[in-house]
C-alpha cells in the first residue's frame, strides 16, 4: 500500500436475512429449517479481515443476519465507512438476493470494487455464469478466500498487472469474465494469521445446548474421500492438509484467554481421518494450560476410527462427535462412494457411546436411485443408531459433483439449483419419489425419532438441573415442532415478474420500484391512465434495468377483466392490488372500485395461480375497513370488505401454496391525501409502505399495518363500545 495515502477501506460482511452458515463452503446450511444448528462464527470474514489488515488496509465487519440488524443498518454502515471495497460471502440459496444488494451498493459508490466468495465460484461453467447478473461485481473469488482477498484487494488498488497471476479467481477483462488458476491449494495453513475475533460479536455464537460463545477453530482442510454429493473434494482438494498441533493450540488459547471463550468446534472435513494427528491435537491440549478448562465439537468419519481417537478426544474436553452415517441401505453408501457400511455406522456409534460422547448423527435421502426401500432402510437405521441429535437432509446436487452430474442425466432437475438448500431441494425427486414424498418421508421420521418418550427421558437426564441447557433444549424442540407440523419449508419467495394494479399511485409506483430494487422484478403496471404509465415505466428501465410493460386496465368495467388478464404479455409471478378511491360523491362508487371491481380481478388471478399452484397476492386495505366512521363510512365499509375477502381467498389458496399479503395503511401522504392535515407521527410515506410491503412479502407473513403504530391504536378504536364511539369525533 501507498504509505502517502490514507489507508484505503474494506467492508466485510453478511447481509441481513435468513440464517445461513455462509463460511460453510462445504455445506451452506439453512439454520432456521435444521433441527439443533446455531449460527457459527463468521471465520471467513475474519481471516479476510486479519490479512486485509496484514495488506495495509482499514477494514470493518459486520455479520448482519446473526445479529439481527437490518438493510438500513448496513446502507447506514454503509455511508458511514465509506468503503473502497467491499468482500460478501455468499451461499448457493442466497446468490439472488445478495447480488441484488450488489447492485444497490454499487449504485451509492460507482467506483466501489465488489468481491463475492462462495463455492459455486470455482471454476465454474458458464452456463451458470449466464444465470447471475453479474454487473456489479469485480472479483469471484472460489478458492480459499483467506489466501486471497488481501492479495487481490492490493492488485486490484496498486497493482492490476498482478490480478491474473492470482489463483482462484475470476476477473473481469471487456467486460468478460477471465478465469485463473484452480488447480492447487495452499498448504502451509500455519502462514494464516488467525480470524480477527476483535472485529466479531463472539457472544453471537454459541454452543447449542448451554449457550455460551462457542468459537469456529479450522483445523484442517481437503478430504481423500469422493463422497459423490459433496463439494469438498472439488473447492478443497483431495489431499489433506493439517494444521500444527502447536497452531492449534495457540489459535485456542487466544480465543481463551484474550476473548473468554472455551468452547470451541473443530471445523474440518473430517477430524479424526489421520489419527496420529488426532492424537496430537488431543495430546497439545492435555499438555497446556486449557486442560480441563475447555470443551469441543468435532465431525468424523465412521472409518478409520478407534475407540483409542475417541477416548483421547473425550479426555482432550470433547463432549460431543458428528458422524455423516448418510444412509442405512447399502446401495446409498456404495454408489454415494461413501467408503463405509452399515455395520461400520454401528460400531462407531457404539465406541462412542462406551467413551463417553454424544453423538450427532447426519443423513441424506433423495439421491437419484432412491427408492422407498431405501429410505425404509435408512429410517430403520436412525433408531438403530439412535444419536442424541439427528439430522436429515435432503439432497442437493450442487454444480460440480457428481450427483450433480448424474441428476441431470436423469431428467430431476428442471430448474436451476441455484438459490436452493437441503430443505428447498431444485430436484423434482428421484427416479421413482416425488419432492412431497421425500419431504413428508423426512418430516414424519424427525417427528417420531423426537417425541419418543425414551428420547425426551434422554434429553432431561442430559441437561440434569442445567436451566440453560433445558431451556435451549425446549427451543430447538419448538423450532423441530413449528418445521415439521407446519409442512415443507417456505421456499423463497418468487417475484421474476410482478403485476401492480393501480401503478399510477403513490402507493402502487412505490411498491413497483421497491420489487425492482430488491428482487430485480420485471414489471407489469396497469391502469387506466396508460400515458402516465408510459413515463414511469422509463424511469423504472433506467433506475433498475427491467422489464417494464403497460397495460390498460379499469377496475369498474368487471367484465372486462377475464380478457384483460388474459391477454397480458407474460403471466406474473405476483399481483399488487394498490387501486383506491378515497372520495366520490355517489357511495356506491366506492363500493364498485375498492369491492366489486378489487373482487372482481383477484378472483380471476387467483385462479390462475391456484391451478400453477405457485404466486403470492398482495392486497391494499385500511384501518378505514377496522370500524366504520360517519366521515368515509362507505370507503370503510369497501375496505372492511375487501379485509375480509383477502382472509377467505387467504384460506383458500394456503393449499395451493399461494400466499396471500392483506395490508392495511395508517395516513400515508400521496396525490390522494394532499388536501388532509394528517398527524405526521401516524402518517407514512409511500416508500415507507413499500418497504414494508417488501418485508412481509419476503418473510411470508399474512398480515401487517404500516406504520406498526396502527395496530395498537385500532385494538382499541375495534373495542370501544358502540355506546361511546357513536358519540365521539373520529
């Protein structure tokens, strides 16, 4: 770095949004849909941060999803820091909405350089390049980030020749993207500084049963196993490659002594895969002054293993080993190229069990030769092995494994896996299963191996009088419950395309720009009122770069609307019903605009998307429609109508996956209020509504006020007895 110049800045971070374990190359778990998963640390960021600053650059960090901070947290961040660059891990579900917030940053600072690090960058075919709107980004980074973001960052600012001899990236030349090296990998992991836990809320992370933090220590990386659904062996290497004992243990004494941790999990492939090394690590730690005074988690193959390796864990402070089982029939095992057996899943859970740990048990269903006999087999092989927590995941053919391969070839995958997990699987099922039957098949299973009297019996003599330990056990219980009982997980929400009916106001404009910005919505705006569209719609293509069509549409004329829908230019993904009238002389106006005609239009859409069995309804109402005033009696009662309408068609369409969003507005200034004196503490903004719309929309919720204010405030107007409320002012 230039020594003349004020250090240049780099913002590391997680966007907000669900919990994924975005520094699990390997896996990229959905946290919220898993069974007793909490967040890990954010290592990835801070191995990032600790050789940025190695570089010379000043850094900032910030983990937005686990610490429940919002997007106008990060944009005010953001603006605060003012960066140069920013450095995003991203994961295979999430690509979408972080590319998206991408796009925004970059429009705030045109000359900000973007690098993204996430698995599906290695050496990937472009194809799925072609998949992503890569505009905004500079660098994707897809080997081992730690090696590279500090050297990458210095190129890119002081010496750009250097950028192409990089390994593990790819860059941008015209425009194209040019790939480097990804043939190698480093091996000496002692060079690496440690993660930068200053810049970490490290009470964010925590063991699961006690709560306490609990720090993310890598401890070796690459596996020799091929494990056929696995990205390891492609992103990390065949060859395994430890770290010291020594590097270890002086990784863990930082994390002890200088940050109060001592819990720790042991991330690696495989720990105990070379034994002697195992036996090592144990052995440093037995030496040194944590003895006794900390405790760890480790994942582990079931062979090679020895009730010698796991009897020195369990004396090193181990409490507890996770064995990928996968499956218990034996076609899955050898055709996963697993390595192991039935019989050897047994032995060691057994030797487990005689050293003293708990174990966490791991399996896949959904491959494509699968089966219901196999995943009778691997049912029956869960409550043989019985671990004190379990974990079935469905699987994923991520790019660039072999499942991935042979899913293809087989006909299961229909749409990109990209912005897909373990729980939101892009297959349609296996050769001869279906998705739902899978997905109950897993459901079913959790909730049987979880309510057994025996297993609770278990679960209350381990926490024994530990409050912390019994309540997070009662958490992670109510999380199994509320996943399973209520079905397949939400999948993420789709809004390619969204139809806002009524987009000449405020509200409907706001809304369209909102979809735009954050989901990259191609649009469909209509009303009667098509010139003024017309203009919008060029705003719209210049700020966000989509699709904008114009339609007519008038919602009185109700039998115009079946071939009005009909003869749209693309079938949306969602519909926005953001048409009113506030005021008209005739009563019965209003009750043709903000009823019959809302009515009307949704009933033909919601056909339509009942018979795709996908889409979502988003339906303006008003507190207006809570009780009605002597002032807008008949807007009151249109709206009370149209409440009520969005709850049964809500009813209705839960079935068919459709989601239906009724909103109900406070005061909001627009056209249509200008004339009013509103209260500016009960009054929003249309953009301030839109926001909101986005919000509930994203995160799947029935029903919202805006400004949340209102909630409260009508609870009691809806209450106040007909006696009193008739003779005040309202």
């Amino acid at each position: 770095m230039h020594t003349t110049q004020a250090p240049r800045r780099v913002m590391l971070f997680y966007p907000p949004g669900r919990f994924y374990q975005r520094g699990e190359d390997r896996s990229q778990g959905n946290v919220e849909n898993s069974t007793a998963t909490t967040m890990r640390a954010p290592n990835d960021l801070g191995y990032g941060a600790a050789t940025l600053k190695a570089h010379g650059f000043e850094v900032f960090l910030r983990d937005y999803q686990t610490s429940l901070r919002s997007l106008d947290d990060l944009l005010a961040d953001f603006d605060r820091f003012a960066p140069d660059a920013v450095f995003m891990s991203i994961t295979n579900a999430t690509i979408f909405r972080d590319l998206t917030l991408v796009a925004d940053l970059k429009k705030r600072r045109p000359n900000l350089m973007v690098m993204l690090k996430g698995a599906i960058f290695f050496n990937p075919e472009q194809g799925l390049l072609d998949q992503l709107d890569l505009a905004s980004v500079d660098y994707l980074i897809g080997l081992e980030s730690d090696f590279i973001v500090g050297k990458l960052a210095a190129a890119h600012f002081d010496a750009p020749e250097e950028v192409p001899a990089i390994r593990g990236i790819l860059y941008k030349q015209n425009d194209t993207w040019q790939r480097t090296f990804f043939d190698s990998w480093e091996t000496d992991l002692d060079s690496l500084p440690f993660p930068d836990r200053s810049l970490m809320e490290n009470h964010l992370y925590v063991r699961p049963d006690t709560g306490e933090p609990q720090a993310t220590i890598a401890t070796s990386r690459g596996c020799p196993s091929r494990c056929v659904f696995c990205v390891t062996p492609t992103i990390s290497g065949t060859k395994l490659r430890l770290r010291s004992p020594e590097n270890i243990l002086e990784e863990m004494r930082e994390c002890y002594h200088k940050h109060g941790i001592r819990d720790f999990f042991f991330k690696s492939d495989t720990f105990t895969i070379d034994q002697k090394w195992t036996l090592k690590v144990c052995q440093a730690i037995l030496d040194s002054d944590l003895a006794g005074k900390v405790r760890w988690v480790a994942n582990s193959k079931v062979k090679p293993l020895t009730l010698e390796t796991l009897k020195a864990m369990k004396a090193a402070g181990c409490w507890l080993v996770a064995f990928g089982y996968e499956s218990g029939h034996p076609e899955t095992l050898a055709r996963s190229k697993k390595g192991t057996t039935a019989e050897e899943n047994i032995q060691a859970a057994k030797w487990a069990k005689e050293a003293g740990l708990l174990t966490f048990g791991f399996f896949l269903i959904g491959m494509p030769w699968e089966g219901r006999e196999h995943l009778e087999a691997t049912r029956r092989h869960i409550f043989e092995l019985d671990p004190d927590f379990l974990e079935l995941h469905i699987a994923v053919p991520y790019p660039g494994t072999e499942l991935h391969a042979e899913a293809v070839s087989c006909g299961l995958i229909q749409e990109s896996v990209l912005g897909k997990d373990y729980f939101n699987a892009p297959t349609v099922g296996t050769m001869t299963l279906t998705m739902p039957e899978i997905e109950k098949f897993r459901r079913d299973v959790l909730l049987k191996f979880h309510l057994r009297p025996s297993y609770i019996g278990r679960k209350l003599l381990q926490a024994g009088t530990d409050r912390r330990i019994l309540a997070n056990y009662f958490r992670f219980g109510f999380r199994l419950l509320k996943n399973t009982l209520s079905g397949a997980p939400k999948k993420a929400p789709k809004a390619e395309r969204v139809l806002v009916l009524g987009a000449n106001s405020d509200i409907g404009l706001a809304i369209a720009r909102e979809f735009a910005a954050r989901e990259s919505s191609n649009l469909i705006l209509a009303s009667r009122d098509t010139a003024s569209l017309d203009s919008k719609a060029v705003e719209l293509r210049r700020d966000f770069g989509v699709e904008v069509d114009v339609v007519s549409f008038d919602a009185t004329d109700t039998a115009s609307h079946a071939a009005f829908y009909q003869s749209l230019p693309h079938k949306p993904d969602g519909a926005v019903l953001a048409f009113g009238l506030l005021e008209a002389s005739d009563p019965l106006r209003l009750l043709a605009v903000n009823l019959t005609g809302a009515a009307s239009v949704l009933e033909i859409i919601a056909k339509d998307f009942e018979e795709r069995r996908e889409g979502f309804l988003i339906g303006l109402s008003s507190v207006a429609g809570e009780r009605g005033r002597k002032s807008n009696y008949a807007y009151g009662a249109a709206k009370a109508g149209l409440t009520a309408y969005l709850s049964g068609l809500r009813h209705r369409l839960f079935a068919s996956g459709v989601n239906v969003l009724t909103v109900t507005p406070g005061f909001v200034r627009s056209k249509m209020t200008a004339h009013l004196d509103l209260p500016a503490s009960l009054t929003a903004t249309p953009e301030r509504v839109a926001r909101d719309i986005h919000a509930a929309w994203r995160s799947g919720k029935d029903s919202i006020y805006t400004k949340a204010i209102w909630r409260p405030i009508m609870f009691i107007i809806r209450n106040l007895p007909e006696c009193l409320f008739k003779r005040t002012n309202l």
